[in-house]
C-alpha cells in the first residue's frame, strides 16, 4: 500500500528513526562523492500554491541527484486554479508520476488529495504542518547532539505549523519541548491535546520565554507571521517583541545550546543577527540537511531499485 507524509504523527518512532539513520548514510554518499540513482525513470511532482526557496529547491535537487526527474507544477498554471475538483487532479496525475509534494493553505486539500491519489503523498508545508522540515531538524539535532532524546528542546515565538510539527514529533519520539508563545498565539488546542492522549513525551506551554529558554539545548524560532498572515505582521510584531531570540535569553540557555531557525529568518524581529550569525547558529547546517533528509523520505516512499536496460 502507498504510504503517505502528511504529519508526523503518519510516521511510528522506529520510521523516523530509520529515516534519521538513512539521511545520514545518505549524506555521507554524498560527501564522498559517491553516485547513488535509484530513481532514473522516476518523476516527483511539486504543486506549490506558496512560495519556497529550500522546500522547492532540496526536493528537486534530491530527485535529481538520486537519478529522478522534478517536475514543478504552478499550481495557478493549471486547471486547479479553474476548478477541476482535486479528486480528479488527483487520478490523473497519478497515472503520471511516481510521487507528488504539496505545498499549499489548506490540510484538508492534502488530504483529498492523498484519498484520491494512488501514488504517495508528501507534504511539502501547510497551514497547519511542516512535517518534512522537522524531520530534517531532528537530524540536525542528532548530528550536533548524537541523540534527539533528554534534551530540553525550547520552540520560542509563534504556536504555528512548525510548531505543530514538533508537537506531533514530541508526541512520537517522547521529546522534551517547551513551546513559549503569546497566550493568543499557542499553538491549536486539539493537535496539542492528541498529542498529549498519547502519553509520550513531556511537552509544555508557557508564555514565559525566559522558562522556555532556562536550560534549554535546543532553541527554535520562525517567523512571526507565516506566509498567508501577512496583513497581521504589523500587530504581531507588537505582540511578539519580547519572544525575539537575542543574547539575552540564550544566556539562560545551556551552556551547550544550539540555535536553529527553519528560514527564511527577518533579522532583529523573531531573531536578532547576533543570535542567528553567532557561534551558537546552526541554521545552514539545518537547511543543508533538508536535502539528505528529503533524500531519505523519497527513498522509503517510492522504494524500488529501477533497472536500466
Ligand atoms: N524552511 C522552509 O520551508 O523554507 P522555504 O519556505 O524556503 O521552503
Ligand atoms: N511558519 C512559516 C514557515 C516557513 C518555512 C510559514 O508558514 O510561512
């Protein structure tokens, strides 16, 4: 049967811990220049209805790299944006292509798309989630630290789809996470409370950063006001200000900390650019890792050893 990533919770611990372990050795192949192309005669579709940088750019550099074919599709360039029902859009390209990431507004969208297709499912970033940066965070996290587990991991700013995906990878993993956000601005009830029924994982809300940050190894941020919020930016950066990453909060953080930031950052709102270009920073590592990781999710999903003849 196809298997979909649409959130965390799709995966068990020991699928993430086989991806975490699959990246790595994927990105070793890489650094040693070694050519590994499963996928020639493969194709990945990417229908993206936001914009993105390191999303687009590491999906179609991993299907390329692993011997497939990306192929981007404008989501406004096709009969999407003139109403062809995603039940249908969703059959068709199935005939088509091998597997297809979504970016896009809405969860339920995903989720039509992912009943009706016949081909796996990747999330590529909702209003709700970002399953994929998360994992390749955790990765990040496991390189720095060599492990995921009795750390305190600190997410400061807003209760957003990042958030929500660390919730889920909490919930999973059995984290330790402390999530610091304005009352108005915690994360959404119901992810929160499914994640908390399944008993795994210590995981906190506060609106004290300074609690969050006490001790903290990890420190995350993102933006205040995620793509579709722009008009919000103006009141929320008001709200926000005593959330912003700077030095001050990192020195109640362990002496260890890392600092990481799934971009793109606004420099002295959510992150000043002390914090994000000090010693501290792991972001380009973190956004190196997006690429093996994805490498790592195509491979478990499409499968196969394509024969050449
Ligand atoms: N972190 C992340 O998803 O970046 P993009 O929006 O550039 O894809
Ligand atoms: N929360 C941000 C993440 C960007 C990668 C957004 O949705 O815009």
């Amino acid at each position: 049967m196809k298997k979909d990533i649409l959130t965390i919770l799709d995966l068990t611990k020991t699928d993430i811990d086989d991806l975490l372990n699959r990246a790595i050795e994927l990105k070793n192949l890489q650094k040693q220049g070694i050519l590994f192309r499963p996928f020639i005669g493969k194709t990945l579709g990417l229908i993206f209805d936001k914009p993105s940088t390191r999303t687009r750019v590491s999906f179609e550099a991993a299907m390329i790299q692993l011997g497939g074919t990306p192929l981007f599709i404008s989501a406004k360039d096709t009969q999407i944006a003139r109403d062809e029902p995603v039940r249908d859009t969703a059959r068709v390209l199935s005939r088509y292509i091998d597997c297809l990431a979504i970016r896009t507004y809405s969860q339920s969208l995903l989720e039509e798309f992912a009943l009706f297709s016949s081909i796996p499912i990747i999330n590529a970033l909702t209003d709700l989630y970002h399953p994929c940066q998360v994992l390749s965070d955790i990765m990040t996290i496991v390189e720095k630290k060599g492990r995921y587990d009795k750390l305190k991991i600190a997410w400061i700013g807003d209760g957003n789809n990042v958030a929500h995906s660390w919730i889920n990878a909490a919930a999973v993993l059995g984290l330790d996470l402390v999530l610091a956000c304005p009352k108005d601005y915690y994360p959404d009830e119901e992810i929160l409370k499914r994640a908390l029924e399944r008993g795994r994982g210590k995981i906190h809300l506060t609106s004290d950063p300074v609690e969050a940050a006490s001790g903290a190894n990890v420190l995350y941020t993102d933006v205040w006001a995620s793509m579709g919020q722009e008009n919000e930016h103006k009141e929320r950066k008001l709200v926000f200000a005593p959330y912003k990453l700077r030095g001050k909060l990192l020195q109640y953080a362990s002496e260890d900390v890392i600092v990481m930031h799934c971009l793109p950052a606004h420099r002295e709102e959510e992150i000043s650019e002390e914090v994000l270009e000090g010693p501290k920073s792991v972001v380009w590592d973190q956004s190196e890792n997006k690429l093996h990781m994805t490498k790592a999710i195509l491979e478990a999903l499409i499968g196969g050893k394509s024969v050449v003849l």
